[in-house]
C-alpha cells in the first residue's frame, strides 16, 4: 500500500466513530466549523479511498446527496440478493446435458480460427472426460481456410493448449468441469470453459477453419 493510500486509510479510521455507517457505507459529515460548508466524505466497503468528497452550499443539499448514496447502496444489496437466489435456483436446477458419444466442438485462434474436436468418453454429475477425434475436409472456402467436419470414435492424441493449461505434451484423454449461467428465461446455458473461452457441444454443420501458411 502507498503512502497515500496509508493516509486515506488513516484519514479514514480517524472519523469512524464520527461516522453513520449504512450497509456497506461510512458517510462522515463535516464542515460548519467557523462557518465553512458542509462537508461529507463516503468510503465503500474496504476502500481506503472515498468514493465521494464533496462539499455543498446548504446542508439540504448534503442530505439529498447522502440519500441518492444510500439509495443506491439498497439496490446494490438488493441486486446481490437477487443474484444469490438466482445463483441458487441455477445450482438447484444443474443437470450435466452431455451424454457419451457427444462431439465437443472449440473454436478458438487469433487472426485465425483453429477448430478441434472432442469425444465425451465418460461423465460424471458435474464434469466431462474428454478425447480429442480427427476432422476432416469437408469443403474450401478460400485462400488457407476450409470447412471441416469432427470424425465420431477416430481418436488421436492433440496438444493440450488449447483445451487446458499444459502446453508441453500430447493428450489422450482429460477431464473438465462443466460450467452454466442462467439465461433471462431462466434456463440453463451450459458450456465447458477452456483457456481460450469455451467449448460446447457440436451443432452437427461443418466449421470453418484457418490457418497461416
């Protein structure tokens, strides 16, 4: 922590018991000393910084200010509560969607776009046991680029970077968690993260892919 960071921090434990402390608001109001203007600094959870240090011509003005905080700080909880409870119904709600045999289609490459394939080989409730399968041509569509089609039960062995953290070795077989969020309809998205974004299951149409010469 810097030094002015320590000097907020400071700043800040000095007024505490000067402070009105609302949710996860400290308001200390000040000013008014040999006239001056009212004053309020606010500091949010365990900033050292206040998210606010104003002061203001009226102490009305000061008040209708800490309101609007305060307003906002009882719609920020109360998006929390909504989100735990939705977090809930989401957990509630999981069924891992994938079956053996499914085909894991994952796109990913930058200024290109490289396409691999995977083959669920085993489940359990929250996770897939992947093996990485051939593609194959299905189609040009231009200048080092084509579509390509998985190849169902012809597994091969594939570098691991694009699926996991490993970029020193060949794979056989690995084994991710799968990941979910809830769409505005209430239903469940799922997908398997991958260092590179996702991975979900293939749509059956061929993919396009690119490459550098």
């Amino acid at each position: 922590m810097g030094m002015l960071a320590e000097l907020e921090k400071h700043e800040r434990e000095k007024v505490k018991d000067k402070s009105e402390f609302y949710h996860d608001l400290q308001i200390y109001r000040g000013g008014r000393l040999n006239d001056s203007k009212p004053t309020v600094k606010i500091w949010q959870g365990n900033r050292a910084k206040p998210i606010a240090n104003y002061y203001f011509r009226t102490e009305e003005q000061r008040e209708r200010f800490i309101q609007v905080q305060k307003d906002n700080a009882d719609a920020r909880i109360k998006y929390k509560e909504e989100k735990q409870v939705q977090k809930q119904a989401a957990k509630a709600k999981f069924q891992n969607p994938f079956r053996i045999g499914d085909i894991i289609h994952h796109s990913w490459g930058y200024d290109q776009t490289q396409c691999d394939y995977y083959q669920v080989v085993g489940l359990t409730r929250a996770t897939v046991t992947l093996r990485p399968i051939a593609s194959e041509y299905a189609g040009a569509t231009g200048p080092m680029a084509q579509n390509e089609m998985p190849v169902k039960d012809a597994f091969v062995e594939a570098f691991t970077g694009a699926m996991t953290k490993d970029h020193n070795g060949k794979v056989k077989e690995f084994t991710k968690r799968v990941s979910y969020y809830m769409q505005d309809n209430g239903e469940l998205r799922y997908y398997i993260p991958t260092e590179h974004g996702w991975a979900d299951k293939w749509d059956g149409s061929p993919k396009y892919h690119s490459w550098y010469a």
